[in-house]
C-alpha cells in the first residue's frame, strides 16, 4: 500500500491552508483545503480547479493526472518547464530539493541529510572536475529509496535502497524533463552509491565521497585520530574528498 500523501496530514496545516476564492464564473465564495485539486461552485455548480494546488507532487506523483486532471497537470508541468526567474522553483537544483522534500515530508532526518550530502558535494565540484548536473542531483536523491525499502523489506540497507531508488528518481526527474543521458547516469549512481568499484567515474567518486564526508563519524570514532586518518586514506576515492575529510575531522 502507497503511503498517504504528507500534505494530507492536517496534523501539520496552517491556518492559511483553508482558504476562501471567488467563484470564476458566479463569483460566490468556495471554500477549499489545501489538497483539494478541484471543487464544485455551490452556487452555480461550475467545477474550479484548486489556484493555490502546489506543482510540486504533482511533478513526479504517478496519480498526478488522475487527482488533477490531464488539462491541469499539462498547465503546471509547462509552468516547470519555464523556470521563471521570479519562481522559487527556477532551477533544476531547486526542483529537485523540492521534489525530495515533497517525497521524503516529513522526515526530517533524510531531508537533512541530502541536504548536507548536497553541501558537501557542491564543495568538492571547486576542486573535482565532475558534471555539476549529474553530482548534484545524484546528492539529491541519492537515498531517495529509502522509505520503499523500509516498506517492502524491513531494512534500511544499502542494497535495498540502491535497488528502491532508481525508478523513483527516474520517475522524479523525467518530470522534470531532465535529458535522458543525465537519469541514466544518475540513475546508476544512486544503484551503486554503497557499492564502491562497480562504477568508476568522477561523478561517481564525487557523490561517494560526499556521502561519507556526513556518515564518517557515525561509522569512526573520531578521538582516534590515527586509525581516522588510515580510514579516510582508504575509504575516500578523490583527492578533494581526502583533502575535506582530512581538513574536518583530522585538524
């Protein structure tokens, strides 16, 4: 069973998320919930689609088109596509932040941790030439997994979340229109970030070595510092992420 969409949970609403507008057509007053794609006018009994509904699910939910209708659905995925300037959402970077936070809501914890994985990523781009693109949205989403694997096997292991995440990210990112070359490579990224050796590029070692600039001290103790310094030698794959692992945790 799907998990309920966390813009469902009123637990979290504020008081703006119910909301008055004029009817377009007889101009009374309907009376909406944030989630409600779309209502019927009590006066004129004209249906009106929803002004404030979020395109943010909507962008990577395989329902999307049944909760909102195709001709909504067409309207803000062409709003994506244009990436206005004055939009929270203009680029790809943020849509994807976006995306991640909607899928993972209210968790916290994993919202974080991509973020920080995404921090230190975008570190290590100053000094790894790898595609800013695919290291990027490869940080983003790389544990976007996650929760299926929790779902479907108990078990937050890496070889479940490699083998969860990429038809989510997949499905998030052809959405978004990202060129098929980049979802294949992010993609393959995510279904081997806990498997080191298995893919051998730069992108691949950038996102890798990411990953562990925030997991190390969960895995190492840090008082030892010798035994840190042996573990970041063998452990991180580029020379940017041994200089920042070293320049944290060993200064």
């Amino acid at each position: 069973m799907d998990a309920k969409c966390p813009g469902q949970n009123t637990q979290f609403w504020k008081s703006e998320d119910v909301f008055e507008i004029s009817c377009p057509n007889c101009k009374a007053a309907i009376e909406f919930f944030k989630d409600e794609p779309k209502r019927k006018c009590y006066s004129c009994k004209r249906e009106v689609v929803n002004p404030r509904v979020d395109f943010g699910c909507a962008l990577w939910c395989p329902k999307a088109v049944d909760c909102i209708g195709q001709e909504r659905y067409q309207k803000l995925f062409a709003s994506a596509k244009k990436e206005p300037v004055q939009s929270k959402y203009r680029t790809k970077k943020e849509l994807l932040l976006q995306e991640m936070e909607n899928y993972f809501g209210q968790d916290q914890r994993r919202i974080a941790h991509a973020k920080n994985v995404l921090g230190f990523a975008e570190q290590l781009l100053e000094k790894e030439k790898a595609d800013r693109l695919v290291v990027i949205s490869s940080a983003i989403l790389h544990d976007i997994g996650i929760h299926k694997a929790e779902e479907k096997h108990k078990s937050t292991a890496g070889n479940f979340q490699e083998t969860e995440g990429p038809p989510i990210a997949r499905a998030i990112m052809e959405k978004l229109q990202f060129k098929k070359e980049v979802i294949d490579e992010v993609c393959l990224i995510i279904a081997n970030h806990h498997s080191p050796g298995k893919v051998d590029t730069l992108n691949f070692k950038v996102l890798y070595d990411s990953d562990w600039l925030v997991n190390l001290l969960d895995e190492f103790d840090a008082k030892d510092k010798d035994k840190l310094s042996k573990v970041i030698d063998k452990v991180f794959l580029t020379k940017g992420g041994k200089g920042l692992a070293g320049k944290i945790y060993l200064s």
